[in-house]
C-alpha cells in the first residue's frame, strides 16, 4: 500500500510539471503576425486607398510601405524550444506505477495473492509444471506439498488425487486427501480416508490431529481424546492448543447444552477455544457474529471449508448467543 501510495505521487507531480506551462501566465506581447496575414492586410489597403483624401489617405500609404518594409524582411517566427524533461518525468512516473502496482498488488501465478510472496508463487508454479509434465510420483507429490503448504488446497487435492491413481497405497497421499476431504465439509470420506493412512503410518502427527477433530466435530469425545493423545505422542508441535482441546472435550464428554458447551463440543476444533482461531477463521471480533441469521445459515449449511454442523433448536439457539458475546 506504502508503495503504490509513492508512485502515485510521482505520477501527480510528474504530470504537474508536464503541465505547469499552460497554467502559468500569458506572455504580455502577441505573437507576431503570419505573413498570410500581412499580404491580407496590405491588399486590403490598395483597394481602399483610393477612395480615401486628405490625412486618411496619408496614412493608408504609410502604413503599406511599412507592410512592404515587413515583407521584404518577413522572418517567421521562431517556434518555442521542446522542453522534454516534463514529458520524461511523466512517462518515468508512470512506469514506475505500472511497476510498482505489477510487482506489489497484483496476483499474477496460480496461487499468488496480495500475502503470497511471488517467489513462492513461481516455485509452485514450477512444480506444477514439472509434474504435469513428467507425471512422476515424486514430482507429483513435491507440488502437492507446496501447494498444501500455501493453502492452495485445489491444486493440493489435484496433486494427490493423481498421486493415488498411479500409486493407491501411498500413505501421504491418502492422508492429505482425507484432510482435504475434512476441510471440504465431507467428513465421512474424510474418516475413512485418515483411519487407512492412520492405520498404516501410525507415526504420522497430522493425521491424529485431523482424526481427532472430525471426531470431535462428531460428537465422539473419547475417540477424539484418543486421537490428540497419539498426535501429542508423536511430537506435535501445537501442544498448548490440543492440550486445551483435550480438556474441553473431557468437560463435554460430562453433558451440557449452555452455548460455551455447544462452541466446545461443535467448533473449538476449528476455531479455538476461545474463538481465537486455527484450522477455521478468527471469531472473536468479528462482525458477521452480529448478523444472527447470516451465522444461523452458515453453521446449518456450511461454507467454504467449513462443514454443516447438525444442532438441535436450542443448542443452535444457545450457540448464537454465546458466539454474540465473543
């Protein structure tokens, strides 16, 4: 923003000084007359002067001897010198814009936005290319990681979807379709999916997080306690945050309907315990949580990523009070 804000004061002053001549002041004498204009004005004189006497005549005849004195030294005048540094403070400003609004504003690559750095977008880009190209497992499986690690989760999926037609038993692949498959809001493929790949690389921290939240989502509050405690079993590096889950989910294992049980039970997994964030948007603060019936729609229904979440009148009802008063 800082940028294009400098390039567009080099641009205004650029064009400032392009067009500061035709604003200044008017030259306090005329420019001198054409001589089209001279000849004009002396045929007119030999038409007139003989009809005029006495000093009328006097004068129409001096003043066609000065016009033939003028014509015989007519010079025309000269033209004014170009000026080109304005036209190049311009043009360098402009460019300069274009430049500036190219390199820092505009996505440009598959997977490239305002927050994206470039650099990042061309790597993907590349990888991208290569594997489409060569078709390669390896291949396939470097792009989908960048693409997961950006979450460019289209192109992820379509990395590991094709991973698994030439390759079905590959564990990665398998696991990160099924937590694609969970942040598309198909839970069920995505049990399926995650219980293979936990079953057959049980080292595997990601998936038991992943696990864990689907079935905490679900409702399966052991299970879910189950799942985080293999993933904080192996080394996960988000202790603090499924620790708390963990707690949550053993509190709600016990029963409650008040809305801090219903977020607990239905959406901390997501998005935090305290509506701070994590797989799922920031909560607190945020100003669609005032518009009761835009979030009714979207816990009902889902969006995005985030799956329909099935409640019952008052533990929906309770729920929205409570997320008024994040």
């Amino acid at each position: 923003m800082t940028a294009t804000l400098i390039f567009l004061l080099l641009f205004l002053l650029g064009l400032f000084l392009a067009l500061r001549p035709l604003l200044g002041p008017k030259e306090p004498f005329p420019e001198p007359p054409r001589r089209e204009e001279l000849l004009e004005e002396l045929e007119v004189l030999k038409r007139e002067v003989e009809a005029l006497e006495g000093e009328e005549k006097k004068l129409a005849l001096a003043r066609m001897v000065e016009l033939e004195r003028a014509l015989e030294g007519y010079r025309p005048p000269e033209p004014r010198p170009f000026n080109p540094l304005p036209v190049a403070l311009v043009l360098g400003a402009v460019v300069l814009l274009g430049v500036g609004l190219w390199r820092y504003t505009l996505p440009r690559l598959p997977g490239e936005t305002t927050v994206t750095a470039r650099a990042e977008a061309r790597e993907l880009k590349a990888l991208s290319d290569k594997a489409k190209k060569t078709g390669a497992v390896e291949d396939l499986l470097a792009w989908g990681r960048k693409a997961f690690e950006l979450g460019v989760y289209e192109q992820a999926a379509e990395a590991y979807m094709e991973v698994l037609k030439k390759d079905p038993r590959n564990v990665e692949a398998v696991r990160r379709v099924g937590i694609l498959l969970f942040l598309s809001g198909r839970p069920e493929e995505a049990r399926l999916f995650l219980e293979i790949a936990q079953h057959a690389e049980p080292m595997a921290a990601e998936g038991w997080l992943f696990l864990g939240n689907l079935y905490f989502q679900e409702g399966r509050y052991q299970e879910a306690i189950a799942a985080w405690e293999r993933y904080l079993e192996m080394g996960g590096e988000a202790r603090e945050r499924v620790q708390g889950l963990i707690a949550m989910a053993r509190a709600q294992a016990q029963g409650g309907k008040d809305g801090k049980s219903v977020y607990q039970a239905r959406c901390a997994a997501c998005h935090g315990a305290r509506g701070e964030g994590g797989v799922g948007p920031r909560l607190q603060g945020n100003p669609i949580l005032k518009a009761k019936e835009a979030v009714r729609e979207i816990v009902l229904q889902g969006r995005g990523t985030m799956p329909a979440v099935p409640l019952a009148p008052e533990e929906l009802s309770a729920l929205l009070d409570y997320l008024d008063s994040l």
